[in-house]
C-alpha cells in the first residue's frame, strides 16, 4: 500500500492551510506490493489475526505501532481513548506478531461462521469475452490477436465464454469436438427483453469452457468469427434495426446483451465463481435493443457552436449503463470495455458500465497499431483484488473532505468505498479539511492517518490428480484478508516549513482530479481557468510569505518569483501546470479534440498512481552520448534543451508512448535502432514494464523519418492554445509572465 502526501508537514490550521495555496491531502495505492519507499507490508499467517486485531471502542480505529500498549490495556493512537484488551490479544500480544513489528500489515481473515469453506474452494477465476460483430476484418483479427494472447495468461482451471453481439446474441459451446454457435434475436424495442433468457439457450456450465482442456477449441471458435455484415445485410434496403420479411439486419445491441450476460452469470456467484471479469469489445456506439446511443449530438453540436460542445459532450445522455453497473455489481460481474474505432462512441455514457464495476476503459482509435494484445495479456498477468473495501481514518482535529477514484461509497458508513476489482496500480485520493478553524493545537500529539483496505484473492490449491496420472484437476480458494497502514505527520511551525514539505507528484494527483471533476460539471473552459487561477493563488500567497530580498534593481515594479527560486520543492510547478493546460485532457472542443479520446484520458488520469501520471503530463527526456552510454538523466521540453546538450539520442517517456530520438547531427555510425543488448534497450524494457497499459515503442531518426511525434512533446516553445509563438518569443516563458501579470493584479 503506498500513500503520498501533497505536504508532509501538515498545516498548524485552517488560516494556514488557506495561506498556503496548497491542496492537502493524501493518495492511496491500496494493492500495491510495497509502500511508497518499497518495504513490503509484515504478513500474517492464517491464524485469524484480522478478526482478533484490536480495535478502538470510539473511533473503531485498528491497533498500530502508535498506539501505547500496556498489560491489559491499550491506548488509541487516533483518538486517545483508552481500551481494554481481550484475552485472545493478551494471548496474541504475547508472542510476536505483525501489528506489534509494523504500522504496514497485512492478515489473513478467517472466514466468519456464515461461510462455507466448501463453497470457497469451488470458486473458479470466471472471463467472458463479448465481441461486436457490426465492424470490420480488421476489428476481428484484433481481437482475435487479444484473446490469444489473453488465452496465454489466463492460469490453468480458469473457465473462459465467448458471446458474440450484433442484432443477435450468439453463445459458443466449446467444449465439444467443434464450436457450436447459439443465438438469441434482441428485440429492436429499448424496452423490450429477449424472447428468452440465457440460460435457456444455453445451460451456463455448458457454456463456460475450461483453458486447461479446450483451449484449442477456443482458438478455432475465434478463427470462425467474421463481421456480421460480410453476410447478414443481404437486402441493399434494409438498414441497422430494420425489418424485411420478419428479419432484422444490423444494429449493435450491445446493452441488451451485456443486460441478459449478467443475468447468465449472476446464477453462479457465490457458487462457481467469486468474480467474473467479462471483456467487452466495441467497434462503435450501440444503436439497438436497450441501451442505444444517439450519436447526432456529437456532429450537431461541432457543427452548430451555438452551446458549449465542451459541456454538451462530456455527461452522460442516459443513466443506462450506470444503472447496468450497479447490476453488475449485485451479479458479481466486473466489466473491462475496450473501444477500438475512430467514430463517436459516446464513452462518456458508456464509461460508468466499466468503472464502477470495478474494470478498466481501454480506447484505440484505430486496429493498426493497437496494443490491445499486450494490454489484454499485461492485465492478466497481474495479481487483482476484488470485493475491497477501503476505509480512511485521522486522528482528532480534521478529517477526510473530498474523495476521488474509481469506487462507490458506502451508503450508511461515512469514509468508505466499496471498489469491486483493484489491482495493484489504481489509486484513489483524498483530500482533509480541519473539524474547526483552531486546528491542531501546538502542543497536541502528531496527526496520524489509517488506511484500512479489506480484499479477497483467489488462489490455487495444490493440484491433484483425478483419474490417473494424464488427469489433473485444478481447485481454488477465496482467502480474505487485511491490509493496514498507520501513518503519523509532523505539523508545520511556519507556512516555509509547509512549502518545504511538497510533494508535487502528489500535489498533480490531486489538482488532477479537481480539474477532471470541474469539467465534468462545468465544462473543460472553467477546469482551465481553475488550474489556472490556482498557480496564481499560489504564486501570489508565496509571494508574501517568502524572505523579503531586494530584487527590484531600482525598478519600479515588483518583480513576482513565478519560478519559485527560493523554494526548490516548488519549482516544479509551474512546467507541471502549464503542461497540464496544453495537454489533451484540457484541450477545447474546437482545438479538434476527440470527446471519447477526452473521456479515456480523464478515466486513465483518475486512475494513475502520482508518478505515472507526472509521466504522462510532463514527459521524462534522457540524452545519451552512446546507446551504452546515458548522458543527462532529464531535461526541459524544448529544442533549446537537445541543442545546449549537445547529445546524439534521446529518450522520452510519456507513459503512452516510448520514442528514441537520433538527431539529425547524430554520428552516422551509431547504430541506429540501438542493439538489443544495449544500456538504452534495457532502460527501454524496464520501462514498459513497470506500468498498466502497454506504450508504443517509436524508433525515429531525425533528418529521415517524420520526426513530428517528437516534435509535438517539445512543449514549452509551444503556446498554451496549441499554437506555435513567433520567433524569439518561447511559450513557458510566455505563460510565466502571464502568470506574473495576474498575480500582480491578484495582490492588488
């Protein structure tokens, strides 16, 4: 579990906090393999630590390392209540164990006397992939690719489905000696319900096929796939939804379909599976049966400018697939949705039906150069968690304000989220507001932060043998555990030490997410403008509370420190803001922004733990004199940076894409690509590795290949609006006058 705070040295009270111009808060990683600093957490064996752990009888706090521990008793390090101990912590506190060793735990739950071990051990890793028919060849072979691939990291005993989805459902049985295909017709009315359930087409245990034995059989299901237009719209009359002699021709009743799937599967929860992960694949918006989108607005509002397409396209224009979510979730369904087209799909309705189901939103704008297989193979390859439940809890004085992230709160308990599927890099935020304006007192105990995270896992059991030697069958159990990280701050003596303490990744994080959120209700305009005003609050409340220093020279006007020089830990800031402002996620409708790339960007950004995203707003640029050789490890966006340097390659990471860069003035006998056994391919490696979607790789040489794709991330000779300034004049430099302008105004 990793947690970072955007100030470690928390402010003394509101009036400070608000002096400050500092977003305080924290980020959490709850699945994380280690914490922030990569200790990993001291575990508990399955002796039912979790359920016997004390806790406090007032704030119902967990007992940590911060807590005074006496013979038969104990004191909240939280709230300071002082509690008794029970006979099975006096006996457990006498030998040695993780919660008196470590604030960062992690026990095994025994399972409470209203679960069935029984049960548990049928439980079976469930995956379902529902593909659209109504696209291209290239759609399919794509998919096929990916579902291959995903074939590959699925482990043993794992029960895999294919459904197919188009003006019809259609059903594979493979676990026969050839695929048979089984389909249901979806009724073009958005309210009306298929003729017959699922489950009546098609017995679900017939339909969920094991990967150990029929993985072949499920390669040539997948060869049979072909586009529902190479031979159902036979009549040249006959369009998406309409009728000719009682048979229906195209339409993508997708809502239909993932509506009837959840009923399918939602019989066996609890029994055959403790979570089903279903995959699904569009090629474009669904237009047919429940659930279709009416995809005009996206085309009038471009075209009329008469409202702000900006806040037309990004709410939802029904409540369907959020709706459809929470049935996946009572149905024990996470849904990962992956859109491969470059037509308005509407992701912006469509995204609930994948986030809070506990999935993740993949978008590609094109077959060609997916990385769909990869992501398809790199996501389940990964440990996850499902059914967590996160709680945070502070010490006295102030408490959780905001939180953001893929979750939904609990509805009774205050400070808790309910996430259905995590894996081990989503992050979630929080920020704090104090209980009272005198907030901490100077002489109280150091506030403490707890994060509580309870959630299963599914593991194998030891394989056994059925019938003989060749038979081999695969068992599984769900174990519960619980993951706990007591944190304690210091609280700041003066607003230096407050700005001394910044963590800017955290800070990005959290801003990020306030941005995100003020677009979505008030339009990508006013999300500018705040992240705008915000470095100006900032910059003009530093302003006043730095040293006093004569830098005037004699000039009558003030000279404003937008670049924070006395402040290292905030001179990050500004590069961080004006990158954010001419990224993507805040580009205006009219700039030629795509709504559903706009979509994806804020579901990837809302999700992505603080140095990712750092990553993806601002990209690492490395030099190397040599592909063996690294000459500087980071420099500025911009052409003045590769020419000062002086270096021949460069690399940048910008989380999504990965791009080596020779110069133009390079020496033509450096190998170009660089070797695979090089310094530069080995940092290239690491770096795909280390993060939850797959970047595209890029290998350009300047002077042969169209170097643009470089070009576009060398930011700061770019205006914030996109444009490329006149000679002499450098966009970052440009945008901190700017903000020296407003401040000067704001302090007036």
């Amino acid at each position: 579990m990793s947690v970072r705070s955007s100030i470690s040295r928390f402010p003394v009270n509101l009036e400070e906090q608000e002096s400050s111009g500092l977003p305080w808060g924290i980020t959490v990683t709850p699945f994380a393999a280690t914490d922030e600093r990569g200790a990993p957490p001291v575990r508990g064996g399955p002796d039912g630590g979790g359920r016997i752990l004390p806790r406090c009888e007032h704030c119902w706090a967990y007992f940590s390392t911060y807590c005074d521990l006496e013979n038969w008793a104990w004191t909240c390090g939280l709230c300071g209540t002082y509690n008794g101990l029970s006979s099975d912590s006096i006996k457990r506190f006498s030998s040695d164990c993780p919660e008196l060793s470590s604030s960062f735990i992690d026990l095994e739950l025994e399972p409470s006397d209203d679960e069935s071990g029984d049960i548990e051990l049928k439980a079976r890793p469930v995956y379902v992939a529902v593909v659209d028919l109504c696209s291209s060849e290239d759609f399919i072979e794509l998919i096929k690719s990916a579902l291959l691939a995903a074939l590959e990291a699925l482990v043993p005993g794992s029960l895999f489905g294919l459904v197919t989805f188009s003006h019809k459902i259609g059903l594979y049985d493979v676990q026969g000696p050839i695929p048979v295909v089984k389909n249901v017709f979806i009724p073009s009315d958005s309210e009306s319900t298929l003729p017959m359930p699922l489950q009546d087409v098609m017995p679900l245990l017939s339909f969920l096929a094991p990967v150990e034995t029929c993985k072949d059989r499920i390669a040539a299901a997948l060869e049979t796939l072909r586009p529902a237009t190479s031979w159902e719209r036979t009549a040249p009359s006959a369009g998406a939804g309409e009728e000719t002699d009682g048979v229906y021709f195209g339409g993508r009743g997708f809502g239909s379909t993932i509506t009837a799937l959840v009923d399918y599967l939602g019989s066996e929860y609890g029994t055959t599976f403790a979570l089903a992960r279903v995959f699904a694949f569009l090629s474009g918006a669904p237009d047919y049966g429940a659930g279709q989108l009416d995809t005009r607005r996206y085309g009038e509002q471009y075209a009329s400018r008469r409202e702000d397409a900006d806040r037309a396209l990004l709410p939802e224009q029904t409540p369907f697939y959020r709706d459809l979510a929470a049935d996946a979730v009572q149905a024990g369904v996470c849904v990962d949705l992956f859109a491969v087209t470059d037509e308005y799909t509407d992701l912006a309705s469509l995204k609930f039906l994948s986030i809070e189901s506990g999935g993740s939103l993949f978008f590609y704008s094109n077959a060609d150069d997916s990385t769909l297989p990869q992501d398809m193979y790199r996501m389940l390859s990964r440990p996850y968690a499902f059914g967590c439940i996160l709680r945070l809890r502070t010490s006295s004085d102030y408490k959780p304000g905001n939180a953001y992230g893929h979750f939904f709160p609990d509805p009774q308990y205050e400070n808790v989220q309910h996430i259905i599927c995590c894996d081990s890099f989503a992050t979630y935020a929080y920020d704090f507001v104090f209980d009272s304006k005198e907030g901490f007192s100077r002489h109280s105990d150091h506030p403490m932060v707890q994060m509580a995270f309870q959630y299963s896992v599914i593991e194998p059991v030891n394989e056994s043998s059925a019938y003989g030697s060749n038979s081999t069958s695969f068992k599984f159990c769900v174990k519960r555990r619980l993951r706990i990280r007591t944190l304690q701050f210091a609280v700041a003596r003066n607003i230096h030490e407050i700005y001394d303490s910044v963590d800017t990744e955290a800070i990005l994080s959290i801003l990020v997410h306030k941005v995100i959120l003020a677009s979505l209700e008030e339009g990508v305009r006013e999300g500018r403008n705040l992240l705008n005003d915000w470095l100006v609050i900032l910059t003009a409340q530093y302003e006043t509370h730095k040293p006093s220093v004569d830098e005037n020279n004699g000039s009558l006007m003030p000279q404003i420190d937008v670049s924070f020089s006395q402040c290292p830990e905030l001179q990050p800031l500004p590069r961080l803001i004006f990158a954010l402002l001419r990224h993507s996620l805040l580009r205006l409708h009219e700039e030629g922004i795509h709504p559903d790339y706009r979509i994806y960007l804020q579901c990837l950004f809302s999700a992505l733990e603080p140095s990712s995203l750092h990553k993806a707003v601002y990209p690492v640029l490395m030099s190397y004199s040599s592909p063996d050789k690294q000459a500087y490890p980071r420099h500025s966006l911009s052409r003045a940076a590769l020419i000062t340097s002086g270096s021949p390659i460069f690399l940048l990471d910008a989380f999504t894409d990965i791009i080596v860069y020779y110069s133009s003035t390079a020496d033509p006998s450096l190998p170009f690509p660089p070797p695979h056994d090089c310094l530069l391919r080995a940092t290239v490696n690491k770096l795909k590795q280390d993060r939850c979607i797959t970047p595209k790789l890029t290998f350009i040489q300047g002077g042969k290949d169209d170097a643009t794709l470089f070009e576009n991330y060398l930011i700061e000779e770019q205006e914030v609006d996109g444009s490329i300034p006149a000679m002499n004049v450098m966009g970052f430099v440009s945008f901190l006058q700017d903000i020296s302008r407003e401040v000067l105004e704001y302090l007036k």
